[in-house]
C-alpha cells in the first residue's frame, strides 16, 4: 500500500499514491495558474471531476480580484466533488532556481494552510504544486513543500495535513524527504 503516516505536533500527516480529485478531506488544493480559468493537469482534473460550479466562482473572483499572483490562494467551493472547498494557489514557474522559486513555492503552501484555517477547514489534500508543467524538479519541490508545511504546524494544528502524489516515483521521492524534514 502506497501510504504513510505518522503524527506531528498534533497533525495526522499522511503521504498517499492517488487522485486528489478522490480525496474526502474538507479542502483539497488545485495546482492553479493565475488566470483562474482552469487548464491542464491536476488542475484540468480538478474542475472536470467538480463541475461548472468551480470556474463559476473562480470567474466571479477574476472579476472582483482580478489574477491570483503567484504564492497567493483563493478559495471556492468544491462543486460535485468529495471536498467541501477547493483551495487554487499558484506555484512558481521554475525558471532555474533564482527567481524565488522557493519563497514563491512555500509561499502557495503556507498561504493555503493559512487560508484554510481562516475558514475553519481542518482537513486539507495538496497535489504536488508545480512539478508537472511548471517543471519545478520534484526532488528540490518536495523539501520546499515539507519544510513550508512543518513551519505552519509548529503554530497551528489540523487534523490531518494529506500530500497526494499522482505517480509511484514522486511517491517515492516524497517518502525519502518526509523522513528528513519530519524527524
Ligand atoms: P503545475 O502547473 O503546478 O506544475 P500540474 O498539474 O502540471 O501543475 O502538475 C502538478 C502535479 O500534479 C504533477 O506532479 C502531476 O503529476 C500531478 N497530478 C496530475 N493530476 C493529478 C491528480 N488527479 N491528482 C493528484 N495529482 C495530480
């Protein structure tokens, strides 16, 4: 079985082979671009498996926010999906690694947890932001990732903190850093 877990600070962690379109935690996040309007990937799985209702309010946000800048969050709900809410962050382009692809990567992590809490979600999925078309190598992605999630645990505890990853590899490559970062 392609799972872990284990308990920090208080916080269920656990790291899943899967669909984040399946998952039945309260929020689940989209890997999204600052258009808001949908696209490919976990993003295009997302808004085919929730239906219209999500570009709905993602328009009507467009509308009164204009773009989602990179490392920001909005959320809306999660139409005919599982998750109540979906929370769209965008994640950086990697374009080498010294354009702040970190502080913007950990940026779309922190910034959805935090906005999960403000809405009093206490169960959340991530997908693996930015390591499909954005090309944010994995093994660099997932240690920002970990990282940006234990520092808002060591202030704020969920019930359960889920990272999905859709391939046996990245499953893998997760695996090997959760150890580190977490122990
Ligand atoms: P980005 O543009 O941020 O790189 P992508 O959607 O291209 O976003 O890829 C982000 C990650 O999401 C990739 O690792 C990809 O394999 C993964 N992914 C794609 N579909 C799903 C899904 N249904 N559930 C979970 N992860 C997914």
């Amino acid at each position: 079985m392609k799972s872990i877990g284990f308990t920090y600070n208080g916080t269920k962690i656990t790291l899943l082979k899967g669909d984040i379109t399946k998952q039945d935690t309260e929020v689940i996040v989209n890997a999204a671009n600052s258009s808001l309007m949908g696209g490919g990937g976990v993003d295009g799985a997302i808004h085919r498996a929730g239906g219209p209702e999500i570009l709905k309010e993602c328009k009507e946000i467009r509308k009164n926010q204009g773009k989602c800048p990179t490392g920001e969050a909005v959320i809306t709900s999660g139409g005919n999906l599982k998750a109540k809410y979906v929370i769209h962050t965008v994640g950086p382009i990697w374009r080498g690694g010294n354009n702040k692809e970190p502080q913007l990567l950990s940026n779309a992590y922190k910034n959805s947890l935090k906005l999960a809490h403000e809405n009093n979600i206490k169960t959340i999925a991530f997908p693996s932001i930015s390591t499909g078309a954005y090309g944010y190598p994995i093994e660099k992605a997932s240690i920002v990732a970990l990282n940006a999630v234990k520092e808002v645990l060591n202030k704020i505890t969920f019930e359960e903190v889920r990272f999905i990853l859709y391939s046996g590899e990245d499953f893998e490559v997760y695996k090997d850093k959760i150890e580190k970062v977490f122990s």
